[in-house]
DNA sequence: CATGAATGAGTTTTCATTCAT
DNA sequence: CATGAATGAAAACTCATTCAT
C-alpha cells in the first residue's frame, strides 16, 4: 500500500474516532511513523486531504449500490434490495458512511458542490426503481423523485440511530432494523386488497 | 438579557455554524466584546458551557413535543401531530436540534449519559400513542417500542436531509416533508379493507 | 477567629501543600468561602500576605525557642535542650518552619532584609549558650558566633532531611534524629580524658 | 552547542533565579530568542524538561563525588575527603546543588521515584566508608547507614546555609565551612585518650 | 465588611504550515 | 521521497487585581 493510501486510511480512522475537529497532520503522521511535512507530498493542505477522503468515500458507496442491485424484474425486490444494501453499506463501513454523511457544509467551506452532487447516482437508481414500480402499480406513489429522496432520508435516519448509538439498550438492533425497513417498505406499497 | 444567555446564545450560532470543533472560547467571547475571561464567571469550562447549550436545547424539545400533544382519543391523529410537532420544532429551531443530535459520543466523553436519557421522554409520548393505536387495531405494529424508535428515526432522517441541506434543488421543501410523512405514517397503518 | 486569621491560617496551608508557586488569591478565597476580593480588605497584594505569613512564622520560632530554655546552670544540658527544642518546633510546625527556611531569596524580592534579620535572635541565645559553656572548659569551640551558625545549620540540616522525606525507608525518623543529634553535640564537646 | 542544551542551561538558570513557580516555557524560549513551540521540539513537555533537568544534576553530583574518592586506606582522610567534595560540589554548581534539593515531592508529583534513588548512590559510598572507618576502631558510631544519612543531613545544612545567603554577614564563608566541617567530623571520631 | 463583574496579562500546549536539505 | 527545525497563530485556562456597589 502507498503512502498516500496509508495516509488516507489513517485520516479516516482519526476522523471517525476523534470527530472533524480532533483530526490533525501530526496524528495522522505519527500514527504513520513519518514526519507531518511528509504527508504534504501527497496532499497539498489538510483540507485537500478530507476532500480526497470524502470522494473517495463516496465513490466507494456508488459504486457498492450499483453492484448490489439484483436483475429480475421485481420491482418490490429490488426496492427492498436496495435499501438493505444501503444499509448494509453503511453498518459495515461505518467511517466511510460517516464520512459522506456526518460531514457538514459548514465544516468543510472548502468542499466544492460537485462532490456532493455524486451521491445523486444514487437517488436516480432509486428512482428508476420506483418509477417502474409504479408502472405496474406496486407502489402508491406521487412523484419518483420525490419518494426517492423520501426513502433516502428515512433509510438514513435508521442508520443514524444505529451508528450514533442512540438506540434503547434493550432494542437488539437485527431487530429495529428489520422492522424499520418493514415498515419503511410497507409506507410506499399499494395496500393490497385481500381476495 | 444576562450575560450568561448571551453567551449560550452566541455559542449556539457559532456551534451551528461552525461545528462543534471550531468552536472556542475566544470566538465567543470577541464576539460578545469581553474577555474570554468572563465566561468563566459564568461556566466552570468548554465542556460545563456546552454541557448547558445541550442540556436546555433538549429541555425545549422535549417541552414544545409535550406540548404539541392535541386532545382528544383519535391515535392516527396523535400520531400525525406528534411528528408534525417534531418536524416543525426541529425546523423551527435548527441550531437547537441540530444541536441535540450534533453530539457525538466520541466527541463530548464527558456528557453525562443520564441527561441522553432525558430524550427518552419523547419516545415514552410516542409509545404510549402507538400502543393506543395498536389496542384499537389501527396501527399495525409489532412492538411498539420498537416501533417508536423506529418512528423516530426515520423522521429524523426526513429532517436531516432538510436541514443539512441535501434536497435535490428541484424538490420544495413543503413538498418533500408532506410526502415523507405520508409515507412514513402510511407504514404503520393497517390497511384499511375497502368494504 | 478573624477573617484575617483564617486566611493567614489557609494559605500557610496551601503554601506548604502546593508550594509558593501554585497558591493563589483565588484558592484562598474559595476555601473560606468568600470572594477573593475580601482578602483585599486585610492585604494590600499577594506579596503583602505571603509576609506577615513569614513575619508571623518566624516569630512563633522564636517565641518557641525563648520559652523551651531550661533554668538551670549546666550548659551543655541548655545547648541539648534548645537543639531539641529547636527540632521539635520544626516537626511540629511543619508548615510555619518550611515558611520560614523554604522561602527563597529570589522568589519573594520584595521581602525586606529586616525580617530575616530576627531571626538572629535565636543564634544569640544559641551563642550566649556557647560562650558559657566555652568558659567552663565543656566546649570546645574557637569561636562562638561561627559556632553558633554551625549548630543552626546542622540542625537545619537534620530537620530538613526529615521533613523533606528524603529519609531512606527503612530508616526510623525518632532514632535518626536521636543518633544525629548525639553526633552533633559531640562534636562540640571537650573530649573527656578519662581519669 | 545543541538548542537542545542551550534551553537547559537556560532553564537551570531561571529556575535558580525564579524558582519553580515561576520558570515558564515562553521566559525560556524568549531567552533563548526562539518560539516556544521550538521547546516542544527536544523535551515532551514542561515536566519532561524539568525531570531532564533535575536527572542531569544528580548524575553530575553523583560522578563528581565519585572521582573525589581518594586512594589510599585512610578512612578518616576519605571521610573529610568526601565532606568536601561534597561541599565543593555544592559552591561550584550552586545551580544545579539547588535544583536536586528544591525539588519538592509536591511540587513535582510526576517525579518518578528511581530518579530520587540515584542520589542514594551518595550515601553507599558514605556508608562503606564509614563502615571501614567503624572495623577500624576510629568512628565511634552506631548504625553505619544512619550516621552516613546524619552527615549527609548536617552537610546539606552546611550547604544550605552558605547558598541560601543566611549567614551573618560578619562571618567570613571559608571559616565558616572549615569550622563546621570540623565539628561535624569531629562528632564522629573515637575519642583519642591521651597516652 | 463584602461582593459580583470584569479585565489583561499570563500560563502550557497543539496546530498547520514552510523551508532548507 | 523524505526529513528536521522552526514558526506564528490559536487553543483552554488561571491569575492578581480593580471598580462600582
């Protein structure tokens, strides 16, 4: 492994254990066993540095979204196959997730836009997926676009809970999720009429 | 307004804006033109000011979702209230939610965990709403525990992408909350059989 | 007690506990529970009470030293007698015999060269002890100020080792002082010829 | 010389002349016309560098009383050999003779203990002579180990008193120390009976 | 007699960054 | 490709002291 990957490994354990703020060149060095001055060859600032690991961080959900979607032609399926990849991405990297999605705009005055407009990919697979559902009125929905970004922000939600420990300890957490995603699910199917 | 409420003022803005590790005492204090000093008369250190800043954003929270509860005995309407109030709080009062749920544990050891426990409360409103619901078979949940914490998150989610801005530019904020919570209400309903 | 005891009482307190380094108007204060801007009332400064602390200090020494002088007209029993009085004030006043013997030139400049000068009021009695002992051919001593001072000091000496704990462990502090003190006054003594 | 030694030194001297209280990183780095973050470079923190200082000083005692050990199997020779070199020690490096002794357990709590140990290196060599002296009928003393702590105490009183500037100023230095040295060494001989 | 509010200078320490090598 | 030495700015916090009340 390179350096700079190293460098980048590091950064995001640092940032995920000691939050935006505690993060510093000289950590990141030392943990490295080089000199801070060194990390300089490789990234041109330390906002340079966040900005790589949040891309990179980004590019490697996109990317694990789009392998995780099945073929078939079951709308349903891959709706909930989907969301549970997302979820699955984010409970086993929980850095890299933290990352895309603890950073905010005001931390990071550097960040230029585009970046963030990435994380769009995902909303479009989303909503390529709902639109058909709704084709074969599956889904009980108004506007794609809109559901898309509104299972988003609830899978999100879930996933904050879990990662940010803020569940009861006597919620196991298998369980919340399942029934999260349950319901979450249930909230965009057309109620079927029993025969 | 005392000194003391000016200061948990300005770090509530600077917090917000800046982020929980940008914050410092010397910016606050220049900005309310004293010495860093004079917070000192008024908290012991960093952590007790924003122990403060945490403790009475909580407080409010939970004092306006109390008191968002309507009369009356139609759960599904309690239900809906009870999200709507907590949407509206969280928008209504960014810097303070934002605030609650900013902390993460890594980054303030020293908060007490019994004053985490206060947002409990919340949960409680929302169990007690769901269990009345499920005993007259209006909702269809599982454990209602579960099931409230599963509620909030994924309203916590619908308010994060709002407020950290991450709405595809397109999408009407109004617009995007309605169908969230349509949604998300509509996951926990029994489906009503047409007659 | 008055204010202005209890505060000459805590700082001689904190004094020995911290060091002259680390007391401070404001540590004094909060351990009697009033402001630090009370202890203006009695003292001009800071430097004003660390001397009437000395001041007082070096004149319960002395007062100490006049009252332990044995009536009585055998000078060697007075010259035991005022060493061990002497010791024994130490070991019991810690805190105002460190005061007096710890406090450096350097770190207190303000303080006038009078003060110490009384000091010199015990060598005197210590001299007078000497040269009655001298002219009944007990001491063997050539001269009675310089002698005077050498007693001081190994005296100082012993008590200093004691109260700085650099005693080795298995060394018991009564029996150190006993066989110290023994060699001590031997060396002032005329070596018996035996019959 | 190595900044490194240039800030020790420097530190010795302001430690010497303010104690410990007052010596601080900036006073010592503005001496020195560098930043203080440049201390930081060569000592991990203030303790570090004091602890560095204090271990330096006892290490040079420790070798210069060493070599003041003369040959030869005199061990009343030996016994006033060591005294002095004691004290020549002591007038020669007032500075760092201070810093071992100022060093209080409380002013200095991160003081590791082994540190204060190689100063008993000191009492061994005092130990063994006396102990020879003893075999040989010319010491009259009891417990070897005790008297080798008594005449360290009475020296270091010795010592004190001259460095400390507490000296009657009509008394001459020089006779001062040969007159105590005298007695002090006095109290330990066998007392010669005349033939 | 005592306080409460405030200050300005001081403390140790950490940080990102630069520059010569 | 990497370092070692250094810096200047900033951090949290403490201190003695003043002043109006």
């Amino acid at each position: 492994m390179s350096l700079r990957e190293e460098i980048l490994d590091v950064s995001k354990e640092l940032l995920i254990k000691n939050g935006f703020g505690n993060i510093s060149m000289r950590k990141i060095a030392k943990r490295l066993d080089v000199t801070a001055t060194s990390i300089y060859l490789y990234f041109k600032n330390k906002d340079e540095l966040l900005l790589s690991l949040i891309e990179e961080s980004i590019n490697n959900l996109n990317r694990s979204l789009k392998n995780s979607l099945v073929d078939g032609d079951d709308p349903v399926e891959q709706f909930e196959s989907i969301i549970n990849a997302y979820i699955g991405y984010a409970l086993n990297h929980p850095q890299e997730y933290e990352i895309i999605y603890m950073v905010r705009a005001e931390e990071m005055p550097k960040y230029p836009k585009e970046k963030f407009e990435q994380i769009r990919d995902t909303y479009e697979i989303l909503e390529k997926v709902i639109r058909e559902g709704k084709d074969k009125e599956l889904f009980e929905v108004d506007n794609p676009l809109i559901s898309a970004y509104s299972i988003w922000a609830q899978t999100h939600g879930i996933v904050s809970v879990v990662l940010n420990k803020r569940l009861d300890t006597r919620i196991p957490t298998q369980q919340f999720i399942n029934q999260a995603v349950e319901h979450l699910v249930q909230g965009f199917l057309v109620q079927k009429t029993p025969a």
